[in-house]
C-alpha cells in the first residue's frame, strides 16, 4: 500500500499524475491521507502524518509531498522507520523519524525519467522512488548520515507552568488542534489571541459554553465551539501561539 499526503488540493491535475505514475508501475492500493495540507508548510504535513502513519498496515510506503523547496538543493530523501517507509523532500517533513534509516534517491537510475521538472519533482522523483520501493526495487537508494532539517514538533505532556503551545491543525469543522494532550484536559487554561478557554467537556455536546474544549481523537485538545467555527471566532490559523497555565 502507498499512503499519499501533498498540498496539492484537489482542483488542479497534480494528485492525478502522481497516481498515474505509481499506476505505471503496477500499484492500484493507494490511499489518500490529505491533499489539504496548507500550502508549503512542511510542519503541518508532518503533524498529520505523524498522527496518522501508525493505522496503517506495517510496509506501508508513504508519499509526502510539501516541497516549497522544488528544484532547490534540498535532498530527496527514503526514510525506513517503525516498519515504514517515508519518500519526499529533505525539509522537515519527516522529522518524526529522524531515527530511522536515511537515504538520499539516485535520480541518474532507470527508474527514473529522463527529463525531471525542476517544479515537480512529486511526479519525476517521488512518485517512481515510492513505487520502486514499494515493488522492492531499491537500487536507487544510497545510504545517508541522517536527515539535513529536522524541526520535530514538540507536544505538552505535563505543564508546572506558564508553557507556550502551538495550533498544529484546523480541520474542517473548525476545530482547533492544539499541542497539549489529552491527558491534561480540566488541569489546564488555554489562551489564544487575548481568548481565554477555561471549560471542558468529554464530548461535543456537552458545552453549553461559545468556546470550549474536548479531548481530541487524536490524543490532543481541541478547543471547539458551540455554534460556529472556533477557528474563525478565535482568529487561529496553523501555527498559531496558545498559552498553556495550570487551571
């Protein structure tokens, strides 16, 4: 199986040439994770595949592309972590498994087109590289020292103090996706953009309040809103700075 992630979207034609290409080499289970990660923001696609890679059948073979680098000297990269695979661009995407077992992908080899686009390396390098190693053909891979940029994202797993936390995702209800796990839910104050969220509740309908929060699917509070979008009322985009106290 391929797990594909880009920030792509789906209005143009690109995420259809990607499967096009591992279609060419005989892959027909590809599953697609995201095409929404924001647009050149290489952390973002990293949370969401961090939190999502472990569902998956063990081999799994995941195509990341966020490559705001395209065509620059960032290194394409095969990472081998956990019993996966991880191919993509050399940017931070990977972090999470910067443990693993890193290599840089030979694009002089056959597998590859003669001509690769200088603005879409998804399709010329990642693509065929994801697909020789998911048919086991890996001569192209050539043992690297580790991952050049490694930026992992750093979740609060207990807090004594003041801590500053972040907005790792925004999904499509508007839910804010903070750092903070769940096991701090009731113990904790979150503040965002002047905005103090200080109840809590175990299910979505269970605030009576504008804003509170819930404990996320995936491990982490979310602060969710009544009536409405969170995101829009607390003015948060990805990235966004939450302050964390003790309740």
């Amino acid at each position: 199986m391929i797990g594909l992630l880009t920030d792509f979207g789906i209005k143009d034609t690109y995420v259809a040439e990607l499967k096009l290409v591992l279609l060419s080499h005989g892959i027909e289970q590809v599953l697609d994770i995201s095409h929404h990660v924001k647009a050149g923001n290489p952390r973002h696609g990293q949370f969401l595949l961090q939190s999502v890679y472990k569902r998956f059948p063990a081999g799994t073979v995941f195509l990341g592309v966020v490559d705001p680098g395209v065509g620059t000297e960032r290194a394409p990269v095969a990472v081998r972590f956990n019993g996966y695979w991880f191919v993509g661009p050399d940017n931070g995407l990977f972090s999470f498994a910067a443990s693993g077992d890193v290599f840089h992908i030979d694009t002089e080899k056959p597998i590859f087109p003669n001509r690769v686009s200088e603005t879409f390396h998804g399709r010329d390098i990642f693509a065929p590289a994801a697909a020789g190693i998911h048919n086991n053909l890996t001569r192209f891979l050539k043992k690297a020292e580790g991952l050049s940029v490694v930026a992992p994202i750093r979740f609060v797993e207990e807090i004594t103090s003041l801590f500053c936390s972040e907005v790792l995702h925004i999904d499509g209800f508007g839910n804010v996706v903070t750092s903070v796990r769940n096991a701090l839910l009731g113990r904790v104050i979150l503040e965002v953009n002047g905005t103090i969220i200080a109840n809590s509740h175990s299910t979505f309908a269970k605030g009576n309040e504008a804003l509170f929060m819930v404990p996320g699917s995936k491990e982490l509070i979310e602060i969710v809103a009544r009536e409405g979008r969170a995101s829009d009322m607390l003015s948060a985009v990805i990235g966004t700075e939450v302050e964390v106290r003790i309740k």
